[in-house]
C-alpha cells in the first residue's frame, strides 16, 4: 500500500483523511501505511503538512500513536540533525508547536513505551529550538523514571545524559 501512495500522490490526502479518523480501528492501518510511507519518502507528506500536523493531537489509540509519533521523530531529525532543506521549507513553526504538544501529550499519557520513546527523541530535537523544552523534558522524565518499564528507562537515561 505504501508504494501505491508513493506511486500515485494522490493518494496521500485521502490515505491522511483515514489516518485522522482516529475514533476508527481502520484508522491504525492508515497510520501503519503513512509511516511506511514517510521513512521511504519523507518529502511524500510535506504537501498535506497542515493536515498532518494539524490532526496529530487527536490521534489516541496506540497502534496508531506509534508511527505517528515516528514519523514525527523522523520529521524532526530530518529538521534538527540532517538541516534538510525541503523539510525544513515543508514546515512552519505552527506545525514544529503541534508536534511539541502532541510529543508532551503521549510522554505523560497512558501510552506504550515506544510512542513515548519517540516522543523523547523529537523533543529533546525540538529544544533546539524552544528553549522551554528542556527543563520540562527533563522534569518529566526524572519524575517518571523510577516507574518506567526498563525500555522507558534506558531511552530515559539517554535522553537525560544529553541533556546534561
């Protein structure tokens, strides 16, 4: 499915449609499919940014809180690490905010490790650029450590060693 959309662009508007249909158990394939679609082509999104940022805070069921949260840990190292130059034209400090807060929302919820995990990663990115991030990234994270599984606890560590 994800090389079908790939093929044919216009397939990404409707694929996003579904995808923020977050009340439907379809919803999560949708999910999967744009994930898989974003880590071979990343630039596949930037024409339905506004949709994609737009609509991930509302996303809430966990099969399909994972790759969003992953393909926005992709969308910030390809902002923050790799300077991409057609990502960071694709978005707009709007669009950095919504994945800020969607990123703060499933850290502190009741979410798997992994969405978490990403979440970790894009924050920690972000605060290079939101200068308020760290200290509640770090505060967070030192607070949920000793109950965190040991997943959460060793991306924990490594994200409070770079903070130091």
């Amino acid at each position: 499915m994800s090389n079908l959309v790939l093929n044919d662009p216009s397939f990404m508007a409707p694929l996003m449609e579904i995808a923020f249909k977050v009340d439907d158990p379809v919803s999560c394939k949708a999910c999967w499919i744009l994930e898989f679609t974003a880590k071979k082509n990343l630039a596949s999104i930037f024409p339905n940014m506004d949709i994609f940022a737009g609509n991930i805070g509302s996303v809430h069921l966990d099969p399909a809180v994972r790759p969003i949260a992953k393909i926005c840990e992709v969308l910030m190292k390809s902002y923050f690490q790799s300077n991409d130059r057609e990502t960071r034209e694709a978005m707009n400090k709007i669009h950095l905010e919504n994945v800020t807060t969607a990123c703060f929302d499933w850290l502190i919820g009741d979410h798997k490790v992994a969405a978490k995990a990403y979440s970790m990663t894009s924050l920690l990115l972000l605060g290079r650029k939101f200068d308020w991030i760290h200290p509640e990234l770090r505060m967070i994270l030192e607070q949920n450590y000793q109950n965190g599984s040991a997943a959460y606890k060793a991306r924990a560590r490594m994200t409070l060693a770079k903070l130091r």
